[in-house]
C-alpha cells in the first residue's frame, strides 16, 4: 500500500494580501475554460489538427464521415463550481467575444481559468483581459498548465495552483477543504454526430461521468496526469469506498435518469477493494449499470470476465504495448488473447499506441503500425511520445539535453499528433506527423470504420449474455443491444453500401450484417433495407461538407451554482443552475482524500484517456441552453 500525502501545492507568484481571499465566501468567483473557436490555424494557438474533440482529435481522426464526433466539457472546471460555497459562475468554451462581454457585464473577486499546456498563449490572453476590465480580480491558473515550470514569467496571473482545484479553491475562501466532495451532474458526451447523423437527445441514452479520484500511483515516467496529482504511489481519491461511490452513483442515476457512467478515473480497477464492493453492492440492489472505465491490461487480468461482466463494464481504454516497446508493462499478459477475449464478452476496446519511441525507426516503423492495427480493437487511439514538463521522464532528457528548445516549435503545436518535442535518434525532424496519420490511416483501411466495430463487439456481447440466468446481467446487454436491430443495421447497410467498390471492406460489413439480421430477423431487414440508403445519403453529404473545410465547435455553456442570486444569474446572459449531487455517506476518515490499493497494477503505456460510449447522446438535466454562437451567450 502506498504511502498517501495530499499532493497539492499553492504557489503565490506574488505574495498575496492574505493566506485566503479577504472576502472568503463571499467573493464572486468565475472559473472559465480558454476560448474557441479551437479547430481552426489561429495566433492564439488553436491548430485545425486540435479540435476540442476526443474522438477526431486523436483516435478517429482518418476515418473521415465515419470519425466519431463528441464534446466534453471541462470537469475539472465543473468539479470545482460544485465544491465551493461562493457565488460562481462558469464559462465553458466561450468565444474570445463572449469572455470579454462577460468580464464588461459582470463583476468578479476571482477569475479561475483551466488550461493545458499547447493552449498556454490563450491563458496569457485571458490574464491581460481580465487585468484590464476587472483590475481587482485575483487571477488563479490551474490544470496541467500549471507545470510550465517558468509559467509565472509568462502569463500574469496571480497564482498557479498546481494539482487538485477543489481543496485549493476552499482553502483559499477560507472553507474546510475536508468536506465530503459534491458531484456534479455531467453529461459524458455532448453532441454526439456519427455518417452524418446526429444521435438523439435523451437523458436514458446518455452516459454520466463519474469521478472517482483523480492521480495514478503507478507513476509511469512519461504520465503527465499521475504526475500532476504526485506522482508514484499518489493519487486522490474523492469515494475513497465502494459504498460511498454506490450512493453518489445512485444519485446521479436518479437525476440524470442514466444507466451508464463514464468512469474519469486513471486506473479504475486498481482500487480493487472499493471496486470489488461497487459490483456487491450493484448485485444486492440489482443495478445493471454499464462502466466505460480506463485500465491497464494486467490489472484487467487479475479480475475474472464473471467479475468484470457482474460489475458492468462494457467499454475498456487501455494501452496496448508496442512491438518491442521499451515499456514492457503489460507483465506477460497476452494483449492479443485479452482484445479478442474482452470484445467476446462484449466488451468494447480503445487500444492506444504511441508512436515515436526512441525504437522506432522509419525502417521499423511499418511493423510497429501493422502490429498495433493487428489488435483490430474497437477504437484505436496513436499518439507521439511526447515528454510534458512536471513528468520524471521530461527531466531526464532535459537533463541528458535532448529536449528541444522552444524556439524550435511553436507550443501550441504540442499536442501529441503534429511534432515530437525532443530530438528522436532515428526519426529525422518532420517525419513525425506522416508517420502517425499513417498509422491512423492502416488501422481505418484493415479494420474499417470503428461504428462497424462497435456493431460487432456488442453483438457478441448480447448473443453470449442475451440467456444469462441472473436476470441483471440479461438486462444491461438488452440495454446495449438496444439499437442494433434499428440505428445499427442502418448504418451497417449504409456501410456496405458506400464500400461496394471495395470487396474486403464490403465483405467485412455484410458479415456484420448478417450477423444483425440472423439475431433480430425481420425488424434488422426492414430497418436496413429503408434505412440504409437514407443513412447512405447523410453519409455522403457529410463526406462532402467535411472535405469542403466544415468543421465542429463545442457550444458556449453558461452555468452558475446555487450561491449565485438568481437576479445576477438571469442579468444580461441567463444562465443555467448547475445542480450537484451530496453524498449521504460520509467518510469514516476525516478528509475526502486516501489511499487506494495498488497491489496487483502495472501501468499501461498511455493509460489515461478518455474512453467514451459510441451511441452517445446529449441530454440530461443540467442541459445547456440554446448557444448564440456569435456571443456565444446561453439564453435559457
Ligand atoms: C477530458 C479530456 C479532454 C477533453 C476535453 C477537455 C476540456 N473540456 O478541456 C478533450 C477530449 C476534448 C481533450 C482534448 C485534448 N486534450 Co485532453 N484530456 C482530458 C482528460 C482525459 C480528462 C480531464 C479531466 O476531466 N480530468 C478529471 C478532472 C477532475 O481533473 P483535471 O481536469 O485535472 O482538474 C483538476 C485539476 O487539474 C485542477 N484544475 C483544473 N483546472 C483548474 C483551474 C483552476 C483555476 C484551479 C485552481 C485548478 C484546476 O482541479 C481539478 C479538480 O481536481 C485528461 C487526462 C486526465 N486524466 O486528466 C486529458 C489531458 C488533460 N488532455 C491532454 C491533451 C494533450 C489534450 C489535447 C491536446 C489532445 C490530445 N492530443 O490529447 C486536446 C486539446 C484540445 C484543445 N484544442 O484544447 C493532456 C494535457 C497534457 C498537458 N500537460 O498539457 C492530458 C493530461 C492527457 C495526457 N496525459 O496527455 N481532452
Ligand atoms: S500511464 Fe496509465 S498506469 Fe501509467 S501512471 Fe499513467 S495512468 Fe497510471
């Protein structure tokens, strides 16, 4: 068991008046996003090759009509709003424009502002803004950012928090940072769009996210997320007990009327004993919750498929192991015989695989892609090695003087897909970005598009679950299964129908297909027969529209908490309420923050991303307001 210590540091770049705000609670706060647009060339650092989206930004990125489009908001952000006793807004993705009109239209004691590092020159934009519309503001920085190690010489704000927000912002208002952590309610996915078809908007068919700690101990050298929360053996736990985690589950099911969660944990499953308690207590209250989680192959394997399945996982981010990759961490486990097993039992595989490992050689490099394509997972995310500042593996190739200079590149374009930020011993500069489009491009032309793969894998699920004598476990794959006699087999026929020059992918699909009509009969054959071709024409259309240059921008969200009057609220921009749920139960333990389990782990190579439902839909209460993109104002 890991020694625990709260990994959070308080910076003061200039000395403050006072340890705490001298308004304390009382103090207006505004925590804020930074600004878009983001998937377009711009000064301030947004590149068109890094939109705000998980899925096309790094993991779909080649499949074009088929990449899988989502939004997700800043939980951080979120996370923070719902935890203070101040009044406190907060702006989700504004436009440059919509910041400034909020810093004109209202005032604030305290403006937070989330970033990570590429978007470094929007913050410093946003300090010189709020320095000259609310001069008394503090500034605060949090997020990754923060480990920009000479940040304070960059931007002018007046702290930089590294770590955890939540004990942060309540120390600094002068409130117990030990109190229970209120969740807030959180859409996963937010405008969910797949061949042109954009998934409806109900609450029952949308995922809620769900964050159990924050901080990996496993400690991996290159993790920027375990470092950021400590490093190895740290992390932060806020439901420390699967009973505490049942009921906060329990609430947001209630509220949100979900029956999935998206689980924003690094490594999940290395809890083991809060985990373990989670599946008891859903089997004695007969839930059959489905968990999207991330986790680190070996630590899967010390669970049987019984456990996993009991406990509803239905969608695993995991990093796969390059061939001869010098992170041996998947211990021995047979990722190859684990894929194929978990997406047996229906359960869905984001692979991830880094590109650019001081190995690799553009002699190599074909073998190491077709080794990772082999996997056929679900989805498969590549990204560069890239070294982040605050990281043990960042300090030793600063120290050996192989990090590149910054004069060399701009930081904005460090963002895992475009430049390798240090000198690599054998792939020559430039070569980089052509090598991981070419490995986004092998995976889509051998395996196809990732919706077709999902089709597959659940299928699989529901034949082998569809008689499954507990009737929970019946329930929740009759619950995955759901659209695969209708929106499925559609899109499948569409599928076939756009490959018919292409008899590989073609056979590909018809076998999905078949697969469809064999299990669901005459609705599977109506439904792709009628809807194919209609689907077939959205696809196309949004073929062209995407070659033509359109691209998607996540909406302005505008949302205040329960401290701020509801005359302020509904001034000029009206905003929404955020509600949080309360736990009911508190921990043993003074504090929200302990230890974990991490006897059984071993890292896995890129662990920490995002792993998200296909058939994702916005919804769900709080749900944003309609967005006047223009202002970027949210008028409920
Ligand atoms: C969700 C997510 C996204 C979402 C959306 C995020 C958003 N709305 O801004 C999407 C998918 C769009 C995304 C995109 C990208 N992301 Co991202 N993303 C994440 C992910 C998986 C989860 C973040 C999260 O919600 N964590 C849970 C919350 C509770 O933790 P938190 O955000 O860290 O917030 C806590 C503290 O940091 C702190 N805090 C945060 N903000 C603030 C602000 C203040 C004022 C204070 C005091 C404290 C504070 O308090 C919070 C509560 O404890 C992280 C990995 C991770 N596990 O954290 C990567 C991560 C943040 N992303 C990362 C990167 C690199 C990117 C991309 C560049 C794409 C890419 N190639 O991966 C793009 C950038 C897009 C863009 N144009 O800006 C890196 C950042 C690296 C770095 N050091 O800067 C991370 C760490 C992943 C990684 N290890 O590579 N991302
Ligand atoms: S890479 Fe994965 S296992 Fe390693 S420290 Fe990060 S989250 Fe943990």
């Amino acid at each position: 068991m890991p020694s625990i210590s709260v990994p959070v540091e308080i910076l003061p770049v200039i000395d403050p008046p006072h340890a705490t705000h001298p308004l304390g609670s009382q103090a207006r706060v505004l925590l804020t996003s930074v600004f878009g647009p983001y998937a377009q060339d711009d000064q301030y650092g947004s590149r068109a090759i890094n939109p705000m989206e998980l899925y096309h930004n790094q993991v779909t990125r080649a499949q074009g009509p088929f990449s899988l489009r989502m939004f997700h908001r800043t939980w951080g952000l979120m996370l923070i709003q719902a935890n203070i006793h101040a009044p406190c807004t907060l702006l989700d993705f504004p436009t440059l424009e919509r910041f400034v009109e909020e810093l004109r239209s209202n005032r604030y004691d305290v403006v937070g502002i989330s970033s990570i590092i590429p978007n470094l020159l929007k913050v410093k934009k946003m300090c010189e803004l709020v320095r000259r519309y609310q001069p008394q503001a503090t500034i605060v920085v949090g997020g990754h950012i923060a480990n920009v190690p000479d940040l304070h010489q960059r931007i002018d704000a007046d702290y930089i928090v590294k770590g955890e927000g939540v004990r942060w912002f309540r120390t600094f208002l002068g409130e117990d940072p030990d109190q229970p952590i209120r969740h807030p309610r959180i859409n996963s996915g937010i405008g969910t769009r797949n061949m042109g078809v954009s998934v409806a908007d109900k609450p029952e068919e949308v995922a809620a996210a769900l964050i159990p700690s924050v901080g990996c101990p496993m400690g991996c050298n290159f993790c920027s997320t375990s470092a950021m929360f400590g490093g190895k053996g740290k992390f932060i736990d806020f439901y420390k007990t699967g009973d505490e985690l049942f009921d906060v589950m329990c609430q947001l099911e209630q509220a949100m009327r979900v029956s999935s969660f998206f689980v924003m944990d690094e490594n999940f499953l290395l809890h083991r004993k809060r985990a373990l308690r989670l599946m008891e207590l859903m089997e004695q209250n007969d839930k059959s919750w489905a968990l999207h989680v991330f986790s680190s192959a070996n630590v899967l394997r010390s669970y049987t498929m019984d456990q996993l399945v009991s406990l509803g996982i239905s969608w695993v981010w995991m990093g796969l192991e390059g061939k001869d990759s010098q992170y041996g961490k998947l211990h021995g486990t047979d990722a190859f015989a684990l894929v194929r097993e978990l997406q047996s039992h229906g359960i869905r595989v984001l692979g991830s695989t880094i590109i650019g490992l001081e190995n690799h050689t553009p002699e190599n490099i074909d073998e190491v892609i077709d080794y990772a394509v082999r996997y056929d997972t679900d989805f498969h995310q590549f990204m560069l090695y890239t070294p982040i500042p605050g990281t043990p593996l960042h300090a030793e190739l600063t120290a050996q003087g192989r990090m590149k200079d910054e004069s060399e590149y701009d930081i904005a374009d460090i963002h895992g897909q475009y430049i390798l930020n240090y000198r690599h011993p054998h792939i020559p500069e430039g070569l980089e970005a052509e090598l991981i489009l070419r490995a986004f491009r092998r995976d889509f032309e051998v395996n196809g598009p990732s919706i077709a793969r999902i089709v597959r894998t659940t299928l699989a699920g529901w034949l082998r679950y569809k008689d499954h004598p507990d009737p929970r476990i019946r329930r929740r794959f009759a619950w995955e299964a759901r659209a695969l006699p209708t929106t499925y087999a559609a899109a499948l026929a569409a599928m076939k129908l756009y490959y018919r020059r292409d008899p590989a992918m073609r056979a590909k699909m018809s076998e999905i297909l078949r697969g469809l009509h064999s299990e669901f009969g005459w609705k599977a054959r109506v439904t792709a027969a009628i809807g194919g071709p209609y689907v077939l024409w959205k696809l196309r259309r949004e073929e062209k529209r995407l070659a033509a240059g359109w691209t998607y921008e996540p909406p302005t969200f505008y949302e205040v908490n329960e401290y701020v009057n509801s005359q302020v609220a509904a001034s000029v921009f009206r905003a929404e309420r955020s509600f949080p749920v309360t736990p009911r139960i508190i921990p043993r333990l003074s504090g929200s923050y302990g230890t974990g389990d991490s006897r059984d782990a071993a890292p896995h190579p890129l662990g920490r991303r995002l792993a998200q439902p296909a058939a994702q839909a916005p919804g769900a209460p709080p749900r944003p307001a309609p967005i006047d993109r223009a202002g970027g104002a949210v008028l409920a």
